[in-house]
C-alpha cells in the first residue's frame, strides 16, 4: 500500500502541474492519478465516452499519457445500471454550470455509483471531505440538502428515491433507524 501510495502521489504532483487551475482540476488529478495507479473502482475513459475522455485529458493534462484502458481491469456493466440517466439528470438539474468540465464530472461521478465502497473511494478521490468539496463547488444546492451529512452514495439514491415518491426505509424517520450508522456518520 505505501508504494501504491508514493505512485498516486507522485502522478498527482505531475498532473496537478499540467493544467488549468480551477478546483476541479484538483480533484480531477487526484481521480486520474488514483485511475492510474489502480486505485479506483472507475472503468475504462474513467467512464466516459471515448472522445470525451481524450478532450478532457488533452485540456486538462496535456502533457501526461493517461492510459484510455483502467489500469485495475475494472470494467463496469452500464446496462445494469438503470438509474444511470436519472443520476445524470439529478446532477444536472443540480449543476453549477452546464459546461464541458461539469459534464464530465457528472459522468465520473455516475461512473463511480457502480463501485461498491463509498463513493469517495470509488472515484479514487483521497477522502471524504474532497468529494463534499466537489459537490459543493459543482452542485451547490444538491450538496445543501445533505444537511445531516448522510453518505453520498445513499444521499444520491436517497434523492432518486425521494424525486419518484419512493420511501423503501421502514423507519418513520432516519433519526429512528436502526440502521442509522450505515447512512451517516464517518466513512472509513
């Protein structure tokens, strides 16, 4: 683990250097620097479409060869996957702005509902702070209703669930839940 570690750090460094300075070039070097070292759960394109993987690469880390194939051998099935465009348009609906940058951070962020550790740790992000960071900066009003600091992950499905007029938790209210620790609290 610590040369896992030195690598996506030191990758990190290279492709923090390479491009633009917003702040989703941070978390976008820390997700390809993650990808690039196997520490993710994110695809191929880091599950974008082909081209719009290479624009991204080209406008944000021109200078670094980001392999197009995950370096883990992950491959998610999409099909399975049938919230897939309900996820898209809950982000969207929820967007900063509507630009290239933005859109494929929605896509990254769909990618890594696939995975099966949190979130944060799908996406290959270092912690759990960066990704409420990234929602935030990205999704503002959707980060503000995660005022109880649930679990992003859930939070999303939560919201799906919630926009459909479905309520599949027994419990009148979280704060009643059993399963209280499962949704909320820290993400280790």
């Amino acid at each position: 683990m610590p040369r896992l570690q030195d690598d996506r750090e030191r990758l990190y460094s290279r492709l923090k250097s390479q491009a633009i300075a917003t702040p989703n070039h941070e978390w976008l070097a820390c997700i390809v620097a993650s990808w690039c070292a196997g520490a993710s759960a994110l695809p191929d394109y880091l599950g974008l479409e082909p081209l719009q993987f290479n624009e991204l690469v080209d406008h944000f880390f021109p200078d670094c060869d980001v392999p197009e194939q995950a370096p883990s051998g992950i491959r998610l099935d999409f099909s399975r996957m049938l919230e897939r465009d309900d996820l898209v348009n809950l982000l969207k609906q929820y967007s900063q702005a509507y630009t290239f940058e933005n859109n494929c951070i929605i896509s990254i962020i769909v990618a890594g509902c696939l995975g099966s550790d949190h979130l944060w740790q799908d996406l290959g992000l270092w912690s759990r702070g960066q990704l409420s960071d990234m929602l935030g900066y990205n999704f503002p009003g959707l980060a503000a209703k995660n005022d109880k600091d649930m679990k992003w992950k859930k939070f999303l499905y939560k919201q799906l669930c919630e926009a459909e007029g479905l309520y599949l938790c027994r419990a009148p209210s979280c704060d009643v839940c059993a399963d209280y620790a499962k949704c909320y609290g820290p993400e280790d």
